[in-house]
C-alpha cells in the first residue's frame, strides 16, 4: 500500500454520525484494555505497547459501521531476509513514521501488519482492542471509501511477480480466521486493495494466492458447504474509485448509460447505477452500491466471438491483474481466452475460456463457491 489521502469513512459519517454516542474516541493514547479472558486468545498478537508505538498525533475513532470485509494489501517494501522478531517491531515503526510523518495521518493506517517472518502485529491504536471485543472496528486510512468497515491488513514486502514466505501466509491465514470469528465474516469476504482502489497492491503474485488464502481460511472456520453463497461480488459504491468501478462504466454505457470509463465513480456514475437498478426491479441503492444482483444483470455472457464494451471491461481488468497478453481489442481473442482458462483454474471454474456470471465475479475481484468448497 502506497500513500493514500487520509479519510473518514464517508458512510460512517453519514449513517452513524460523529457524534460521542456513535463514535468511540480513543484519544492520544490506547482505547480501554479488553477484558483479560479475551486478551489470551489473541496473545500473539504483538501490541501497539509491545512495539513501542508512538502516541497517535490526533483522536481516532471506532466506527458505526458493520465490518463487512478483510482487505489485504502489501507494503511494497523490501523483500528482506531478515525474518526476526526485531525486524518486525523495526518493520512496525518505519511504517507508523511513514504514515504519520509522510503522509500525514493521525497513526498507522492499517489495522494490522504482518512481518515476512510471521509476526503479526497491531497496526492502528484501537485495533486489537476492537478485534478482541469483535465489533465497532477502528476507523483507518488504508483504503478510502471502505476505512470504516473493512479490516486493513499490511503484508511486509512487495508482491508482483514474488510470491510471499510460507511464514507470512500462514500468518495471514491465522489472523484472518480471527477477524472472520470475531466479527461474523465468511472466507468470501476477504479481498484484494485493488478490488477497491486504483493501486498495484497487493501485487499480481500474491493476488494469484488469494484463492488457497480463502479455502484455507473456508477450512479454518469450518464453514457448512450450504451457506456459502453461490457468487460473493464487490460490494463498490459510489465512495470507491477502482478499475472495478471502470469495468462497471464500461457495462453501463455498452446498455445505453452516458457513462465515461474513467474508474471515478462520478455523478453521472450513480445516477446511471440507479437507473439500470430500477430498470431492472431491483432495489435502488441510495449509495449506487453495485449489488450482486446488480452485478448478476449487467453482466451479460461472453462467448467465442463475443465483442463490444463488455469485452473491453473484461480486457481491461485482466490486463491490469497480471495478464500481460491482454490487449482492450474490444474482440474475445485468443490471448483473452487463455487468460480468462488460468483466471477460471485458480477459481476450480470450468476451463471454458468463455465468460459466464462466475468468471465475471472472480474478474472483477469476487470470490465463486467452487474455489471454497473443494477437496
């Protein structure tokens, strides 16, 4: 994660307010210590205290906003070979300096971090106090338009075409099954910085990880094959700027939308976003949140031969994911095929090299049911 304007949630602000009965002011220093039958089940996790943080420069706040997902990012830092404790609580502070001397936050903007050697570490005043009592997290700066309901978690290193240790990995497992039990999430809800943010994080390497990330997390929490849902899509509104918002435009405007695809989720962006919601007797979202029914009805089926918009998007997205090959020829060509049969393998899809309302999801960045529930 590169430096980032930071922000109030902006749907925090608007449906919980700022007020001292929606928001928890944790101050200059740490929030109030959870109770101590708590504290032991996260014990290894090393704490703001532990690491010798430095006070935040300014309040900070739990939000009033429901944790509704897991964002991973990487640091796009060195890839460095010293694997230690020291080197992780060194890690922890060049980050919370950078962050509050270079990019003038109030504090680290993620919740948590995790070193190359697997230690995992508190990021944020506030955060492992809010994990352990398993609601109201703390409102950060790691991705803007998803800080007050998403957890940040920072991964040491940088990521496009490198892989991250197996430490790291299994850390991030361990700490992701935590979030997910304590605050009611599923695998499915665990994604990439750039699934919600024009950014190279967290690397196309470590994306190509996200799906045995999620099936070991699936198996971690033992959840029951029926409640997974068939299709877990992005949940973008009109708070987020990503290529997931171009691809959006770019399905608007192929349905008759005046939409540009500029990945800015603008006025005319919405207003085109409800349109087509109420066309299509859905819901119409006050936030112009793309829905999974949204989703499911924009995106119409590729097939051999398929061109226009729509391909364009899917050409778009693929190229800016790792797909070097895939060139926006707006035609469903050979190179677009086979990147389309590797996307459609990782997620246990059907190797079709055709576009159905599965591989679309997992383009765009959602998750399918066959990449959890598999031997």
């Amino acid at each position: 994660m590169l430096a980032e304007h930071a922000q109030w949630d902006r749907r925090t602000m608007l449906r919980a307010g700022l007020g001292a009965a929606t928001a928890v002011v944790v101050g200059t220093g740490l929030a109030h210590p959870a109770p101590a039958e708590a504290a032991d089940d996260l014990d290894w996790i090393i704490d703001c205290d532990e690491w010798g943080a430095r006070p935040p420069t300014g309040p900070l706040s739990a939000s009033g906003t429901a944790t509704n997902k897991i964002i991973v990012h990487h640091m796009a830092f060195p890839n460095v070979t010293d694997h230690s404790r020291e080197r992780a609580v060194a890690l922890a502070r060049e980050c919370q300096d950078l962050h509050v001397d270079g990019n003038g936050w109030s504090d680290t903007g993620q919740h948590f971090t995790i070193s190359r050697g697997g230690y995992v570490l508190e990021g944020r005043h506030g955060s492992l106090d809010r994990l352990q009592a398993g609601e109201r997290q703390m409102i950060a700066a790691h991705c803007p338009g998803e800080n007050g309901r998403a957890i940040g978690i920072e991964n040491e290193g940088t990521y496009g075409d490198q892989t991250p240790p197996d430490a790291l990995l299994d850390s991030l497992v361990r700490l992701c099954v935590a979030v997910c039990r304590r605050y009611g999430l599923h695998a499915s809800d665990i994604f990439g910085h750039w699934d919600f943010r024009t950014t190279q994080c967290p690397g196309a390497a470590f994306y190509r990880e996200f799906p045995t990330l999620r099936h070991r997390v699936f198996r971690a929490l033992g959840t029951p094959p029926r409640d997974v849902p068939a299709r877990r899509w992005p949940d973008v509104w009109r708070f987020v700027n990503a290529p997931t918002v171009r691809v959006a435009q770019y399905l608007l405007a192929h349905h008759g939308h005046p939409v540009e695809p500029t990945g800015t989720f603008d006025a005319a962006t919405v207003a085109a976003v409800q349109d087509w919601q109420a066309r299509q007797g859905l819901p119409v979202d006050v936030d112009a949140t793309l829905t999974a029914a949204t989703w499911e009805t924009l995106a119409p089926d590729l097939g051999r031969g398929s061109a226009g918009l729509p391909v364009t998007a899917a050409q778009d997205l693929l190229a800016g994911k790792g797909y070097a090959d895939v060139a926006p020829t707006g035609v469903l060509d050979e190179p677009t095929r086979r990147a389309v049969r590797d996307l459609q393998a990782l997620h246990r899809l059907p190797r079709t090299g055709t576009v159905d309302s599965g591989t679309w999801c997992t383009i765009v960045g959602g998750v399918v049911r066959q990449s959890l529930v598999r031997a």
